[in-house]
C-alpha cells in the first residue's frame, strides 16, 4: 500500500565558506545525474527561498527507496513524516469515535 512521506531537508553544517561552496557544487552535480526511483511519486517538490533546502510530498510503497533518496543526498540531513490526506484521517478519525463511544462507560 502506497503511503505519502513528507520530507524536509536541510543542509548539513560545513566548517568553512569554499567547504559550504563546495559542498553546494556536488549537490547539484549529484542532482543533474540522478535519476529518480520509478516507485517515488513527488506531488510536491519545493524549496525554501534564499537557502539550499526544502519540502517534498512523496508518495511511495518502497520505504526501500525513500531511504535510497536520503542516502543519495547525504549532503542533507532528513526528516520523513507519514502523513496522509485530511479527509481519510477524518474517516479514520470518525470510525476511531464511533467505536469508543460503543464501549460501555464505567
């Protein structure tokens, strides 16, 4: 069963300006050659302006790949997020209330 990942990441912390500069570099080398997993569905890819980092809403079966994704961009430090969309958590949520409030009270 497919689920849907938000992803956030940031830059990890270089010790000076030509490390950060390069580091940048080979992301982006990195980046232009990558190609992406068949599995890995992005219905968001977003970057935060004026830094090199961002968000993205992943939809994927494979925690396989994902987990390659982060491997790829080590250059980054992750954070993946299951999430899901707001009216399935509402069905959830309301079946969730339904049985509770089934139980006998005390």
């Amino acid at each position: 069963m497919a689920m849907k990942y938000l992803v956030t990441w940031r830059e990890r912390p270089t010790g000076s300006a030509a490390e950060y500069e390069a580091a940048q570099k080979r992301i982006l080398s990195v980046f232009a050659v990558w190609d992406m997993p068949e599995s890995l569905t992005f219905h968001q890819f977003l970057v935060r302006v004026g830094e090199f980092g961002g968000y993205a809403v992943i939809e994927t079966d494979s925690a396989e790949d994902l987990q390659f994704l982060c491997t790829v961009f080590a250059a980054f430090s992750f954070t993946v997020e299951p999430v899901m969309d707001v009216m399935d958590a509402v069905a959830a949520e309301s079946r969730g209330i339904e049985w509770r409030d089934a139980l006998p009270t005390t």
